[in-house]
C-alpha cells in the first residue's frame, strides 16, 4: 500500500474560476492523480445514492493515489441504500482500507471558522481533502430548501483571505464550486439526528 501522508507540491492545482484568484492564496489539497481521457481526477458519483462512495474515492485519492476502489466497492461496504449512506457506516467503512495507523473521524464543527482551522489542519498534516455532508437544498449552488437530501461533498482547498473554501459537489452536471466558510457549515447536516452538532468526516494519525 503506498500511503501518502504528507502534502505534496509536485502538480500545480488550477484555480477552476480565475475570478476567485485575484485576492489571498490558495492552499490545496494533494492533487488527484488524472485518469485517462479525463481532464480533473475529480470523479462524479454514478447513481443518486452514491454521492458519500464518490465523495470518498475523491478524498482518498489525495491520500492514496494509487488506490482502485470503486463506487460501488465502497458503497457495498457502507451498506449503501438507495436512500444513501449512515454517518457511521461511512466512518466504520473507510477504517477498514486505510493503511495501518490511520483512521477516519467525525469531527464536530460548531461555526464556518472550525471548517477552516480543520481544513488546514488535514492539508498541512496530510495533504488530505475532507467530506461534508451537507444538506443539499442549502448549498447556495443548489439553492432549494424544498430539497432536504443528504448529499456529501469534497472540500479541497481553502483561502483565508476570503474565508472561503473550494469544494468538489460529485453530482452530475455541477463539479468544482467556491464557497464561504459560513455557508458550508450553514449547509452541514446535524450530526445523526442531532438538532445541534454539526460535523465533518477527517482523515487522522492513530497514536
């Protein structure tokens, strides 16, 4: 298993919209290794429930870039339903893959500035991206609060100039979306039907 624990500055991530590289600096996650005939190594989930499997193959890629689980590989072991995936079957799923003194958590965020200082925790630490799971009518490039799916995303880089945030939405047709910190975390979902924890998934060193 070749792991990759450490950030890596060996590929240039391209800022996706210009108009949101004039002011601060962009930190990112390791780049995602770049399959064939495809121009991000970003991938979009191939069913509708599948948004937390792809969600996760795209932040395991910037940990593990030589991995080849697929979407339906890690949906059948987070028991994947066609309504979605549980908070913690995601968690207890991902622990059985990773490499040996590593795990993933579920960290409580209680505002947009925990998003940021957990964001660049993983970055610096592991170069690692992390996954929201969001509520999607709440997310202002969905923008209907008539949907109250679940609906997980991939946030990979951030600036904290603009106290903003790049994320990766797996659903067909969307793709790479800017973002405050304030309205991700007013997007997150409460943490298994809790009406007061919010939370995100992260990669973290088991000592």
């Amino acid at each position: 298993m070749n792991f990759r624990t450490s950030p890596s500055d060996s590929v240039d991530i391209q800022i996706p919209d210009l108009s949101y590289a004039t002011t601060g600096t962009w930190v990112w996650s390791n780049p995602l290794p770049v399959p064939a005939g495809q121009t991000t190594g970003h991938i979009y989930q191939d069913s509708d429930a599948n948004c937390c499997p792809a969600s996760f193959i795209n932040q395991l890629w910037t940990v593990w870039p030589n991995n080849s689980y697929t979407q339906d590989q890690l949906a059948h072991l987070m028991g994947t339903t066609s309504t979605g995936t549980g908070w913690a079957n995601a968690a207890a799923a991902m622990n059985k893959i990773v490499a040996p003194n590593y795990v993933y958590t579920i960290r409580i965020m209680t505002s947009g500035a925990d998003i940021m200082t957990e964001l660049q925790y993983q970055i610096a630490q592991f170069g690692a991206a992390m996954v929201a799971p969001t509520v999607e009518g709440l997310l202002p490039w969905v923008n209907d609060p008539a949907n109250t799916n679940g609906h997980d995303i991939v946030v990979y880089g951030y600036n904290t100039t603009q106290n903003a945030i790049y994320c990766w939405d797996p659903y067909p047709g969307r793709g790479y979306e800017w973002v405050t910190v304030t309205d991700l975390y007013n997007a997150l979902q409460f943490n298994n039907n809790s009406t007061t924890v919010k939370a995100m998934y992260a990669f973290a060193e088991e000592l």
